[in-house]
DNA sequence: ATTAAATGCTATAAGGAGGTATCATTTATG
DNA sequence: CATAAATGATACCTCCTTATAGCATTTAAT
C-alpha cells in the first residue's frame, strides 16, 4: 500500500536536494546523508537526470543540482516519473475489469479516500517540502 | 500503491462468497465466476481456510463456505492476514528510520490520509459489502 | 601530464510476487 | 468397488524490483 522503494529514494533525494538548493552535490556527498545504497542510489540519478528534474555535471567537482523552479515540481509529477500513477486510476484490487460490474462495494469505500492522497500529490510542490 | 494483486484475490473471493451466503462454493466455480487463474486460486483459497475466514471440505462436493460471522470481519482483517498492514504503519518512503529525523515534510503530507484509509479499513466489515 | 574524483553505461545477481503443473488424498455417487 | 470431483501439498518457472560490480569517460587539481 505503499510506493515503490525507489520512489522513496527519488523523493528523499529531491527532498533533500529542495532543502540544500543551489549547491551541487555528488552522489557520494548524498549516499553518505541518506543512507541509499551507493550503486542504486547512481541509477537513480541517472534516472532524475534523464526525466529532467536534476541536472548532472560530469568530472571532478561533478555532480547533481536542481535546476528547474522548485515550485513547478509537484510529488505526483515525480512518482509518475518512476512508477508511474496508473496506479491511482485502476481498480484498486489489481483488475482490468471489476469482476462484479463495478459494482464493487470496495471501490465505494476506497475510491474517495484514493482520490484524495492523488489530489494532494498534485497540489504539493517540492517547494512546499522546504523547512523554514 | 495499491493492494498486491494476492490482496485484490481475496477481497475478490470473500465478497463473492459473502453475496452468496451459505452456499458451499468450488475453486472451480470461482474460477470461472471470478477470472482468477485457477491454479493460483487455489494457493489463495488454501490461505484463507487457514488463516480462518473460511473452512474446507474435501472430496467429492466439497468446496469452501464462509462460517464466521461476517460483521465480525473486516477488511483489515483480511488485508492484514495477506499482505500484513505494516506499511500503514511504516515510513511512506520505505525507510527503517526518517532520513530526515522525522521531519520529512512528505509524511507530514500523507500521514493523515493514509491513517483515514487505514480507518476505514477497519470499520468496513464484509457484512457492509452485501449487495442489497 | 598525471592523478583523483566524479558521472555514463551496462552486465549480473538475489529475492519476492504472480502463475503453472503435478501428484497425493479425500469423499460422494453410480 | 471404481470412478469422478474435489482439496492438500509441493515444486518449479518467469518477471520485476532492488542491489552489486566494473569499465569507460570527463574534468579539476597538482
């Protein structure tokens, strides 16, 4: 009922990252702060490079930096990006189909509460994730 | 974020089985009334008649019913006995500890929801998923 | 120039979830 | 009694996620 672990890594970065803006950091510096495992934590770079929310330099002195407005980034622009937020639009017990013609009792109960954490993702920017 | 799809089976089975009360049904027939592949199925049937929500007859005409109580389970329940219910319990980010000392802004965020979830999880009984 | 420190890229492994297949056992029915 | 129809149990396979490892390339500092 939960993301995926890697979309935990991805926020944790870009949450960390929001808190430290402007300075470039390697993934070295964040592995050491974050606790990610090194190897997986450098894919996962790759990948926020790749979907354009950081930006990477290479060579000594290299590094990751958030470039784009912070308050143009939203969490659910972010889980979309590596897990996607399909998710979010299916049924909720895994089906293509409702196997009782969506009329589903579940669906009742869970449909609204679903929409709402969908809602909030879409609100929230990651400059909103900034400790004052 | 969503149920795992051995989850989804089995709210699946029990709400049929609830909407059809004191009939004593075969993997078979749920097979083919639900879509779930019948092998697996199975595994999940065997996991409920031992986890307690329904009980097991064998040979021929034999099957499974449903002979608790049904206000007296909930969704909860069920969710816990299969997939378990710690990650509504757990960091939403899928951390041992908060990396950021248990002010991540993003559990500030989705905490609330996701207990109002938890919530209605556990005062939703299958009696409340009958089909009126 | 050489070296150190960084990312880019890619191959591989471990583990769990979902799914398939098979044999053993039980029981009703002709 | 023999057979059919059902569950019990178990082994296996595939795919995806998470994780590890290593080589290639780039760049700053000495």
């Amino acid at each position: 009922m939960n993301f995926s672990k890697t979309t935990g890594y991805s926020l944790t970065i870009l949450t960390y990252m929001v808190n430290h803006s402007g300075e470039n950091v390697s993934a070295d510096f964040l592995h050491s702060k974050l606790g990610i495992p090194y190897q997986y934590l450098r894919q996962i770079l790759t990948k926020l490079s790749k979907t354009g929310f950081i930006v990477s330099s290479r060579g000594r002195k290299g590094g990751f930096e958030l470039t784009r407005d912070v308050s143009t980034i939203y969490i659910a622009d972010i889980i979309g990006a590596i897990e996607g937020l399909e998710g979010f639009n299916t049924c909720i017990l895994g089906f293509q189909e409702c196997p009782f013609n969506n009329k589903c009792s579940i669906h009742n109960i869970l449909d609204e509460p679903r929409a709402n954490i969908l809602k909030i993702l879409k609100q929230t920017s990651l400059e909103d994730l900034i400790i004052k």
